[in-house]
C-alpha cells in the first residue's frame, strides 16, 4: 500500500483522502477490511470501500466518484500492475493488463496528468517486454501470503538488522 501512496505523490496528487483509501484497501486481495468500511458522507475514504470491492459496480461508481477516488484506485492499480507478473502466473497478469486498458486506461485519460501517463507508459511496457509471456506464479508459502519475497536483505531489515540491508547505490 506505501508504494500506491507513492505513486500519488510523484504524480502529484497530495490528496490525504487519496492515500488514506489506498492504505485501507488492496485490490489483488481481500478488498477492505469490514472494519473499516462505511463512512459519514461521501468525502470519506470508508464510503467508497465496500463499492470498490464489487467488481459489477466498481466501474460505474468510479465514473461518478469525486477525483482522489479515481487518483487512489488508480494508483492502487497500477502498483498491482507493476509487480502482478512477479507472482501471479500468465492468466492472472493477462486478465489484469487487459482489464487495465480497457477500464481503468479510459478513467485515467479522463482524469488526465502524470498517473494517466504512468499507466499508459506502463501498459506500453507490459505489451514491449512481453510481461504475460515471463510471469510466473509463486508457490504461497515463498512469501508467506502468496505475495513475491522481498528483495534480499530487506526482510532481515525489516526485522531490525539494518547491516544486511542491500546498498541503495546512491
């Protein structure tokens, strides 16, 4: 989720509303927490969980959704796009770079600016270095929830042993 919230930010979209609907749900997995869904009014990140969860309505409602819902699924998805063939097999990348051109490329060109550009360029991308084609699946237990390992070093920096943390280069 902190890297859909990176993306936001280099897009420059600082919307908190955004980051905070990004935080609270993942797409590839198993949608909002029930916790944390509903909300006030329609300017709250919990109001728009339980629509992104229903794939039959989720289009429609985004259609007609304020734009940090749109900002915060789109950059939800595209950090799904860019990782998905590192674990999910070529079916699963196949279905989900087509579902991207053909429902969220549209809302990103609606909305315009740098996340338009970033999805288009990354979908260019998957079509160039033939993404379907080199996914792999993962077995679950390599990562523990089915989701790719971190790069080396970073799990053991993650449990405090800041030594073996890989070298940024730069």
């Amino acid at each position: 989720p902190l890297r859909a919230v990176l993306i936001l930010l280099e897009a420059g979209i600082p919307d908190p509303r955004a980051a905070t609907l990004v935080l609270r749900y993942d797409s590839e997995w198993d949608g909002p927490n029930p916790d944390e869904t509903g909300g006030a009014d329609d300017a709250s990140p919990g109001a728009h969980l339980d629509a992104l969860a229903d794939p039959e309505g989720r289009l429609e409602h985004l259609v007609s959704s304020p734009a940090w819902v749109v900002s915060g699924w789109l950059a939800e998805r595209l950090d799904h796009l860019r990782h998905i063939h590192l674990w999910a097999g070529p079916e699963r990348t196949r279905e989900a770079l087509e579902r991207a051109r053909l429902e969220e490329a549209p809302l990103a060109t609606r909305l315009g600016g740098r996340l338009d550009r970033a999805l288009a360029d990354w979908l260019e991308k998957a079509v160039r270095y033939r993404l379907v084609e080199r996914a792999t699946v993962r077995a679950p237990g390599e990562s523990g929830d089915g989701r790719p390992d971190a790069p080396a070093g970073l799990a053991d920096a993650a449990k405090g042993s800041l030594s073996t943390a890989p070298e940024s280069g730069r």
